[in-house]
C-alpha cells in the first residue's frame, strides 16, 4: 500500500473513533510532512466543493457557454450527471463530445478538468482549467481550480498566483481564501498564511473554523507554540463539536507543556458541508410569501434607528477609515455609524436637489435650510456646488436566476450609463455583478472600455447576494484613500430580491452610511398593483436608498430602463456639500435625524440626502462626524 493510501485509511479510522485516535507520525527514516492529514483533508473539502460548484455554478456562469448548441449541451448534461454521481470514468467521453462539439464550451472544461483532477490526472487537469482562464478570465472557479492543480503538481507558488486572482474576482468566498491560506502554507509562507487567516477572521466566517487550524500549522511550523495554542484555542471557540475537538484539546495541551514543544505534533480537523434551506421543496407561491416575510422583517428592523444604536456606535468609531483605523484591534466589515476625523463636532453632508428630474446646479446657500436632532444648526461653516467632484462609483449588477430574461438589456442600458457618467479622469468606476456570490470583474478605472467589458463578462445564474454585494462595495470605496474630497456612490441594478446574503439590509444600511456613500437603485422589476408579489423586494430597495442618501428609480417596465438611468445621470451630477456644526451637540451614541430642504424661485426642490448619523460617545480623540 502507498505511503499516501496508508494515511487515507489511518486518518478514517481516526476520524471513525476520534477518542482512540493517535498522532500520525512518519515511520523512521521517512521523510514525511506532519501535516499530511490537513492535506487529505483540504483534498476531501475541496472534492466536496468542486462537486457543490458543478451542481449550482452560480460563480461558474460564461457568457460564452449561452452559445453552446443544443447537441453539445445534452453530451454536456450526460456527463455532469455522472460527474455528480462520482463516476468519473463514465463521464469523460461526454464532456469531450461536449468539446468537441462546441470547443469553447466553458462549463464543459471545467467538469472535464474536475473530472480529470478527481482520477489524479493533475496535468490533464491543469490543461483543462488552463483553457478555461484562455477562454474567460473572470470566473473565479477556473482560476481556484487551476490552482488545485497546481497544488497536486506541487508548484505551489504557481497556486498561490492562480487562487489569489480567484479571490481578488470573488473576495468574500470563504472556501477561496481557505484555499489560499493552504496554498500559502504549502508555499511556506507562514507568514502569508497567517495574513490571510487573520483578515478572513476579521469577516462573518461562519463554517471556516479550519482557517485558525491552519494558523495553527504555520506558527507551530516556526516554533510559536503560544500563538499556536491561541488559534486552536479559537478553532475550538467556532468549532467545538468538531470529531477532531478532543484530539486538537490533546495537542493544545502537549503545546503547553514545555517538554513537548520540540515534538511538533500534528493535529488534523474536521471539514463538513454546509446545509441549506430546503425552499426548494416550497412551491412558487410559498417561496414568494417566504420571501416577503423576510423583506418585511428586515425592513422593519432598518427602519428602527434608535434599536441598538448606543451598541452600534459603539463599534462604529475606531478611526478614519480614508487615512487607517486608529483604534485598537480589527473591525468587522458590519460596525455601524459615522467615522470621526477632525478637531470639530463638524457634520458634512453630501446632498442633490432636482426639480421634477430635472438636476438643478445654481443652488446657494440662502436656498437651503438644515434641520439636525430637529434643530437649526448652530453654524453652516461652508457651503459649495461640488458638481465636478470627482466620482467613486461602483455599479452592482444583478445577475441572479430571476433576471434572466432581461439581462442582456440590463447589460446595455448599465454600459450606456457608465459611458455618459464617468466623464473625466478623476473619476473612477468599478463594477460586480452579484448572484450567490460576488464577482469583482472590473476593479476601480476610469477607462470606459475595461468597465463596458467588464459588465460584458456578466452572465445569469444563482440566487441573489444582494446586501453582501453592498456592504463589500461600501467597504471597498470607505476604505480607499483619497487626498481630496471625493464623492462615493453606489447604483444598483436589482429586483431586491435578496435570498443568499448573510449580511442584513440594516447592515448595508451601515455600512454605506460609514463609508459615506449614497446608494442609487433602479429595480428591474416592474409594480403590478394586481401582484401583491411585484412588490417583494421594492420596499427594501427603497429603504436602502433613501437611508443612505440616494434615490430609488422603479421603472413601470423594463423599456423604461434606459431612462430611468438617464433621470438617475442628472441626480448623480447635481451635488452640493454642506458643512455645519450641530446646535446643542452631545456625544452620547444616539441617533440623529438630518433634514435638509431647498427651494429655488418660490419652488420647493426634491432634494437627496443621507438621514442621520449616530453620535459617537467622545474617546478622548480628536474628532468630527463626517
């Protein structure tokens, strides 16, 4: 038997009597890695994975594979099927008629490749993942599993290369930064390793305990037994039924002991699936009240802005987050409130007023009265038209299952607006597109063609990840640093639909309101009076906006599209900012209302602003509530 086939069996019997288990170490003279068993098990995890992703590509989707003829298609369906059934021998010949048939059949590579790297025939593999990145760069599953394969050739550096580019496309998919926490372990780079397991650890990590195991394995591998113990300590924490528990008690314990801190022993975990909601046993009508329900709840818990506010500001104010956080220890991307930056209880606002669609941009300062806490400001220290401040502009694309219909229409009505909004080269874009998950697929640029591209990689399928989406885009322009004042904002295109996020409405609220950023939607899903389903989704979409400053476009149909992006343009160009300190101002963690109002010739303006702010309780540090 083989040395790696002895320890499959070994590590099974361990985990079939995990009270008995006993260290696995290398027989004499044999040069063997004593983390072996995290390898198997990264292997059985990623198998799983590869085999969820084929059976729900949500992340997988090519526009190219929508051009795939029927006959290709059925080969291809043949063979995933097999594939899903683990007999891969089976399901080779279909995938290759697949190719053949239609040689850039995107998925059909994929599954030929996952197909091959399950028989462990790794340069195969390797080939096949290779041409799917030639054929469509963006899909962050070929660049993961070209990077599994080149973890199975053993060129690691090569892997870390392959699953960074696949976490860099899809940042918050936990099994990708797993990946690369394992690649960069086998890298040797203990120190990346560790990095990666601390940033992960600073996100809602729910089911990826393994990341401190493998924290674990680079401290101990430079001798840190203390920090080693702290991340098995926290492996435990969010873990603790774990078969592995008691064995990884064992070895903490062992780690302790300072006459056993030179044996190096080897710990190994347990990686199970997730579980899903079973909605899809619930019939359409059934889903859509579901659905509702959630919208409803979490509409209501947005809407309270004094529930838990002395606790949400609390977490909110550790810092600047344009200059670096100031406080001790790492936030979490869901904190809530305003960041405090300068010497002075000092409110600026960023606001657009229009007049029935139309942006109006002479507005002065006698046009404009403010109400904070329900009082007159105690001074308005400026007032300015910042029309041509610069843009910060991310577009959030929906492309979940639901809007299939439409998209190719959504896809151009998005790369016309871009077109006509980003109008200078101060001014920066950025573009995902959201389903399941999140796909970066154009990075913040003010070239038109890479961001009309980027939109064109797009491609329909998966459910909708809708407040993760703004929350990652929030965070990402929060979190830039920019030397002048900039002006942040985030258009998304969505039915609202959200049924796959793990963050909340109330915490994209937040976090937009953090990073200062003003959220435009455009639903995509027309109001039908007689529908009492039209309107799931469209409260949400609402309240997000109108909470962080923005406006919600609800076109009657999709042919209006076009135009409701045109009205959407003229907002987005009608700035103002006003800066003012607030009347009797107390820092005591509330809650308070912004009101602002214009009128220009007698005519009282629509104006878009953010609501409110919270007032963060003082530190003793130098600050004001932007």
């Amino acid at each position: 038997m083989s040395r790696r086939s002895l320890y499959r069996v070994l590590l099974l019997a361990w985990f079939a009597s995990p009270a008995t288990a006993q260290h696995l170490t290398p027989a004499p003279g044999q040069d063997m890695n004593p983390f072996l068993e995290l390898d198997l098990m990264m292997e059985h995890a990623e198998r799983q994975n590869r085999h969820n992703e084929l059976g729900s590509p949500s992340s997988s989707v090519s526009r190219f594979d929508m051009k795939a003829p029927a006959a290709a298609r059925r080969e291809y369906d043949k063979g995933l099927k097999l594939l899903m059934q683990k007999n891969e021998k089976s399901a080779l010949p279909h995938l290759a008629k697949a190719i053949e048939i239609y040689p850039d059949f995107v998925s059909a590579h994929n599954a030929l490749g996952s197909a091959y790297l399950d028989l462990g025939q790794n340069e195969e593999a390797r080939n096949e993942f290779a041409r799917v990145v030639s054929l469509d760069d963006h899909l962050p599953r070929a660049h993961w599993n070209l990077g599994r394969a080149e973890l199975a050739l053993r060129q690691y550096s090569a892997a870390v290369g392959s699953i960074q580019k696949a976490s860099a496309i899809e940042p918050l998919n936990l099994n990708v930064r797993l990946a690369l926490a394992y690649a960069q372990f086998l890298n040797q780079d203990y120190g990346g390793t560790i990095a990666t397991a601390q940033e992960l650890h600073t996100r809602k990590h729910q089911g990826a305990a393994m990341v401190h195991y493998l924290a674990a394995a680079a401290w101990q591998a430079q001798n840190r037994y203390s920090d080693s113990v702290n991340e098995l300590q926290s492996f435990l924490d969010e873990d603790p039924t774990s078969p592995a528990a008691d064995l990884v008690r064992q070895t903490m314990k062992q780690m302790q002991d300072k006459e056993h801190q030179a044996a190096t022993p080897a710990v190994t975990i347990s990686y199970g699936p997730s579980v899903d909601i079973p909605t899809g046993q619930l019939t359409l009508r059934g889903r859509n009240t579901l659905q509702k329900l959630r919208e409803q709840q979490e509409v209501a818990e947005a809407e309270c802005d004094d529930c838990g506010a002395a606790s949400s500001a609390s977490l909110a104010i550790a810092g600047d987050s344009r200059s670096g956080r100031i406080g001790g220890g790492s936030a979490s991307p869901y904190d809530s409130g305003f960041i405090l930056r300068s010497a002075v209880d000092e409110v600026n606002v960023l606001f657009a007023a229009t007049d029935h669609g139309r942006s109006i941009t002479d507005l002065q300062k006698s046009d404009v009265s403010i109400r904070d806490g329900g009082k007159t400001p105690a001074v308005i220290t400026s007032f300015r038209n910042e029309a041509q401040l610069p843009l910060r502009m991310g577009l959030l694309i929906d492309t979940s299952a639901s809007i299939t219909r439409r998209f190719t229409f959504e896809q151009g009505a998005a790369a016309s607006f871009l077109d006509k909004i980003i109008t200078t080269r101060n001014d920066l874009g950025f573009v995902i597109g959201f389903a399941n998950t999140i796909l970066l697929v154009q990075d913040l640029t003010a070239d038109k063609k890479q961001l009309s591209n980027g939109i064109a990689q797009l491609a329909p399928g998966g459910g909708t990840s809708l407040w993760d989406a703004v929350v990652f885009a929030a965070n990402k322009l929060g979190h830039r640093p920019e030397e002048k004042h900039v002006a942040n904002i985030l258009v998304v295109i969505s039915d609202g639909e959200d049924n796959s996020s793990s963050a909340t409405l109330k915490e994209a609220i937040e976090s937009a309101q953090r990073a200062e950023t003003a959220i435009y939607v455009v639903s995509t899903k027309a109001f039908d009076p007689q529908d009492e389903t039209s309107s799931v989704g469209n409260g949400a979409l609402k309240l997000l906006s109108e909470r962080t400053g923005g406006a919600a476009f609800f076109p009657e149909s999709i042919s209006h599209l076009k135009g409701s992006l045109a009205e959407l343009q003229e907002v987005i160009r009608s700035r103002y900012m006003v800066s003012y300190k607030p009347a009797q101002f107390v820092r005591n963690g509330q809650y308070r209302t912004i009101e602002i109002m214009a009128e220009k010739s007698g005519r009282k303006l629509h104006v878009y602003a953010r609501k409110g702010y919270y007032a963060e309780a003082s530190r003793g540090q130098e600050s004001a509530v932007r």
